[in-house]
C-alpha cells in the first residue's frame, strides 16, 4: 500500500510541473477548435432515432410487464401451496 502511495506522490509533485500551461485565450481557441469537428445529426436521423428508442422501450415494457406477471403469478401459486388455500 506503501508504494501506491509513494508513486501517486511521485506522480503529482513531477508530473504536474511538466503540464504545458494554456492562457485563457488558448483555451477558448482549442475549445472554438474541437466544437467545429463536432457532426451533427440530420433530421431525418433524429427521427428515425427517436422512433427506434420509442419502439423498443415499448418491445421492453411490454417483456419486463409479462415476466413480472408471470413470476407474480408462480409465487402467488407457490404461497397458497404453502398455505393450503
């Protein structure tokens, strides 16, 4: 445990005085930068996205609601077994 302590140490006190230091300016260029690769999705991809995510969690509301029924209904099977009703 030691020495995952010790190495962690090492780590911060060289590794942060080796981190290139960015002035703000820098900063919101490299971020202006990144934010013109981002690719947006069309319309039509939403859409049909969205119908998708719509049609399956429908599929899995309706498997979860009948194995939670059918479970619902062999447990209560069992419990009057095991009251004798």
């Amino acid at each position: 445990m030691e020495v995952c302590c010790s190495a962690v140490c090492a780590v911060l006190q060289y590794g942060l005085k080796s981190v290139a230091k960015t002035s703000p300016g820098e900063f919101v260029r490299q971020v202006r930068q990144e934010a013109s690769k981002i690719v947006w999705p069309s319309g039509r991809e939403t859409m049909v996205t969205a119908v998708m995510v719509i049609i399956m969690t429908t599929l899995l509301g309706l498997f979860f609601f009948g194995t939670d029924t059918f479970f619902g209904w062999v447990v209560s099977m069992l419990l009057s077994l095991a009251t004798g009703k």
